[in-house]
C-alpha cells in the first residue's frame, strides 16, 4: 500500500491497486463507526459499449443501470442480502445515478462480515428471465410515481430538451417502454463489462486498520479468476452547444406553477482545468443565487415567488447542466430575471472571499465525518482520475481575478425553459 496525506488536513489515505485492477482507499479514523462503499465508473448515461468478448457495440434500453442495481441484490440461494446487513447492525443502501453506481454500508461493528456482504452483493450476479420479469412490475410503478410527481415530470422534460445526444438526457430510471425491453443477456453484458474489479473503486473510511483490510480484501478476490480487462470502450457524442428544444409547457395537477430553467455551458472554453473550472463556477454560482446574494434577497421579498429559487450543477462530458427550479403563482418575468442575473458576469470580492472561506471551512469540517471523507474520495477519483489531495493548497490559491477569467470565458446563454401548469 502507498500511504498518502492530505495537504494541511491530518488525513491519511492508503492506497493500493489489486492485481484485479481494484482501486483500494483506506482513511483510517478514530471513530465509532466504519464506512464502506464500492462504486462502478457505470451510470444511467451509458447506454452504448463493446461487451468484452464482442465485436460490435450494443445499444441498451434507458434505465438498465439502475435496474441492474436492483437485481445484484438477487441472489440464487434465495438470500436477502438487506438483511444480513440489517441483523449485523448495519446501515445499507445503493444507488445510481448518471454517472456510477454505488453499493455502501456503514456499522458499528463485524465490519469484515459486512465487507464480505458487500463484496458477495457486486461478485455475484443472478438473473432469470422470471426474476428480472418481476423486477420490470416493481420499477414500472416506481417510475410512473415519479413522472406522476409535477416537480419531477418537470425536471425529466428540462433534462430532455437540453441535451440532444448524450443519454444524460434521460430519467435514471428509464421509461416505462424503455424497461420492457430489459433481458438476463442484457444485464449480463453490462454486469460484465462494468463490475469488473478494473472498473471500480472501494473505499473505506473510520475505526479501520489498513493492513487488516488490505488483506481481507485481497483473500477475498483471490477465490475468483478475473482475467486482465481490455479498455472499455463506450460511445461518444458529438454533442451541440445548443439545448435540444427552448420550452415546454406541462398540464399537472398543481397549486401554483412550477418553474424550471436549466443552462448548458460548453467547458471547453474554460482556460483551466477541471477541479478548478468547476470551483469557480460554484462560487459564481453561490456569489449571485446563493444565500448571501441580492438576487435571493429580492426573491424573498417577491410575493409571487412562492419557494426560493433553488440550483444544482453537474458536469457531463465536456458540458455543465446548470438547472434552476422554483414555484410562482404567475411566470411573469423569473426566466428573464435568472438569465439577466446569470450572466450579468460581475459579482462583488467580498462575496468571493466570504464563499471560499466557507468552502475551505467545509473542506476542513469534512475530517470529522467517516461519510463526507468516503464520498470526497469516492467523487474524486470518478470525476478526476484520483483523490486531490493538494485540494486544501488549490483552495488556498484561488483568486477573484482568476475566477472573473473563467466565469467571464463561459457561455451563459444556453438554455431551456420548463413550465408545469395547473391542467384545469
């Protein structure tokens, strides 16, 4: 194992790739509790790749990877691999979302019993033609409840109308045509190409020992014989800087109108890297919307806006997904005021300073919580390759006029617009 530090924090890291290719992170903390999570680089956004074995991509139906996360939790001895969990203690759950998927648990103790759960839960596939047939009844319902819900109908239709190719576009969970089409064979060759040990990461983090852990692991995956894995190889999009589509307008049963305004910013115009692109971007983000800003003052005080104007950002492929969401009782003029607000690109430097103390005081925090630490490595090494462990340092060196530079090389003016009626 090589043994790494964060920058100013006090925390080690241990890290070790197995002759699998799993890439292993221990943070070892004097707490209560330990942590762990295995993560597959596979999401609901892939949806075209070249099986191993196989000449010819494939092209699979919306919402396989999520439904290929409920059945890993099928097994052919009939076990109930909740819970195990649950009679040890533990805490479990798992999840997918456009990027990966994740299967975690956190105990107080029999840690290595629930590793070994854990473990067994991503090496052991079953599927049948009956078992995944039921499972398409369950995830049918689960989606027809979301498309039923105004906010997240809203939300679907915003995704949509942004992007043109990459499968982004699409719910998590699919469609509840695009699901019929689901097979064993299908799971199959996604399990195979993706829960390769090459193709995931496990992290552990509080009351741990590395050396014990290591070793656990590693005995564990010596019973199977994983051969050497090729690059995976998955579809690219030539994506156009455009939204797919301006506006929408949906007829739900709603109280007020829900509003959704949603921003697709081109990252290759950034003269920076990644990490830092999309720390800026953040505190831009915060400096106008956030909080502290005059925008979200003015909101308060507006009658119409009904709940604040709430964002979140994501980055897919070489795009940001910026989406704003609110409820008013007349649309009047809040897409205008977002737009104008957005890139009006002039904030003040107080506020800039202000932000990046509490997102460095946030960077510190994070040491006291076995779970913040797990997900920060978790995210790191999907989003940029490895765990940042200078991240303190490139905190600590971040400016005004830098961000200026980067907010000010951006396009703002992408966007799409999603209105949810009352359909009277």
């Amino acid at each position: 194992m090589e043994k790494k530090t964060y920058s100013h924090l006090d925390l080690d890291v241990y890290e070790e790739v197995l002759d699998n290719g799993l890439r292993v992170f221990i943070a070892p903390l004097d707490r209560h509790e330990a942590y762990a999570k295995i993560t597959t680089l596979y999401g609901a956004r892939t949806l075209e790749f070249k099986p191993p074995l196989k000449d010819e991509y494939v092209k699979i139906p919306a919402g396989t990877a999520h439904f290929l996360e409920h059945k890993m939790f099928a097994k052919e001895d009939g076990t109930d691999t909740m819970s195990l969990f649950q009679n040890n203690g533990a805490m479990s759950n798992a999840y997918t979302t456009a990027h990966v998927t994740s299967y975690y648990f956190m105990a107080p103790n029999k840690f290595y019993e629930n590793l070994g759960y854990l473990l067994d839960l991503v090496t052991k596939p079953y599927y049948t033609k009956e078992n995944v047939e039921k499972e398409k009844g369950i995830i049918d319902q689960e989606i027809k409840a979301g498309f039923d819900n105004p906010g997240e109908a809203s939300y679907y239709a915003t995704l949509l109308n942004t992007f043109h190719k990459i499968p982004y576009r699409y719910p998590v969970a699919g469609y509840p045509e695009s699901i019929k089409k689901i097979t064993p064979e299908i799971l199959y060759d996604s399990y195979n190409t993706f829960y390769h040990p090459s193709n995931m990461v496990l992290t552990i983090t509080g009351n741990v020992k590395p050396d014990e852990v290591i070793k656990f692991v590693k005995e564990y995956y010596a019973k199977f014989d994983y051969k050497k894995m090729d690059e995976i190889k998955v579809m690219t999009y030539d994506e156009p800087r455009t939204v797919f589509k301006k506006e929408e307008i949906l007829y739900k049963d709603v109280t007020n109108n829900i509003l959704e305004n949603a921003y697709k910013v081109c990252l290759d115009d950034s003269p920076l890297d990644l990490f830092k692109t999309l720390t800026y971007v953040n505190i831009y983000l915060d400096a106008k919307f956030g909080s502290i800003s005059k925008f979200n003052k003015a909101c308060f005080e507006n009658k119409n806006i009904i709940s604040p104007i709430r964002y979140m950002m994501d980055s897919v492929d070489n795009y940001l997904f910026i989406d704003f969401d609110t409820e008013v009782l007349e649309v009047k003029e809040v897409f205008d005021k977002i737009y104008a607000n957005i890139n009006d690109k002039t904030f003040d430097e107080k506020d800039f300073d202000l932000i990046l103390k509490n997102t460095i005081k946030s960077v510190i925090l994070m040491t006291d919580s076995v779970n913040s630490i797990n997900n920060s490595i978790d995210y790191q090494v999907r989003k940029y390759g490895n765990v940042c462990y200078d991240m303190y340092d490139i905190y600590k060196s971040l400016t005004y006029e830098e961000c200026l530079k980067v907010i000010n090389s951006l396009d703002f003016t992408n966007n799409t617009r999603t209105i949810t009626r009352r359909a009277d």
